[in-house]
C-alpha cells in the first residue's frame, strides 16, 4: 500500500493529509476536517494537475518576454514538454492579453497573460 503526506490547499484549515491507495486501486484519506479536503486528496493521488507559467521571447517588443500559462491545468508529468516547448517559441509584437501562442499542448493552449506594444527602431539620421 502506497502512503503519502499531503498539506491540504483547499481551505485556510491547512489540514495534515495522509493519503494512501490500496492494492485495490482504492485511495482512503485521513486527517482531513471536512470532505473537500479528501477529495483534494484523491484527486492529487490519482491525477494530479497543474497549471503551467513560463515566458517566451518577444520579437520588436517593449519588453524582451511576455509571460504565458496553460489554458487549464494539465497532468503533472506534462509540464518539462510544455516547457522545452516554450523555449523555441518567439512571438512577434504587438501581443494582445489572452493570445494562443501554442495550441492543445497536453490538452491545453499556452496563452498570454499581459500585452506588449511593439516598438519599431527607427534607422538612424546622418546629418
């Protein structure tokens, strides 16, 4: 039988979750002092989900990266794909707050968080 040791996250009781799951594949949990804690705490034992926040290059803009996260939480053992993903990515100024910038990556798209207003260099004058 697999034991874990949790902090529960749901409420500001921040209960002391013990969470074990049984050769059966069934997971009982003890410590909590109300039912969303034990649901937190299978949910986290059988599929735990996160969401993921990187940056990516911005090309032309006033800031050099624009910070993205996942559209929804995506399975745990997902986030070092989303990640090597955002590292080749480069998204071309102006950027608009909630643009996808990459499309169902472990089931969900990787969207912007801010705008960046693009910023175009003028050639230089010679007198």
């Amino acid at each position: 039988m697999a034991e874990q040791e949790l902090i529960c996250i749901v409420c500001p009781a921040s209960c002391s979750l013990k969470v074990a799951v049984e050769p059966s594949g069934e997971i009982k949990v003890s410590g909590n002092l109300c039912s969303r804690g034990a649901d937190y705490a299978k949910h986290e034992a059988a599929n735990p989900l996160r969401y993921v926040m990187s940056v990516v290059k911005v090309k032309h803009g006033g800031i050099p990266t624009v910070s993205v996260i996942t559209s929804k939480p995506v399975p745990k053992k997902c986030i070092s794909e989303i990640m090597k993903a955002t590292a080749n990515v480069e998204v071309e100024a102006p950027v608009e707050m909630g643009q996808i910038v990459l499309q169902n990556i472990c089931g969900a798209d990787l969207v912007t968080t801010r705008k960046v207003k693009r910023i175009v260099l003028s050639s230089p004058t010679y007198l």
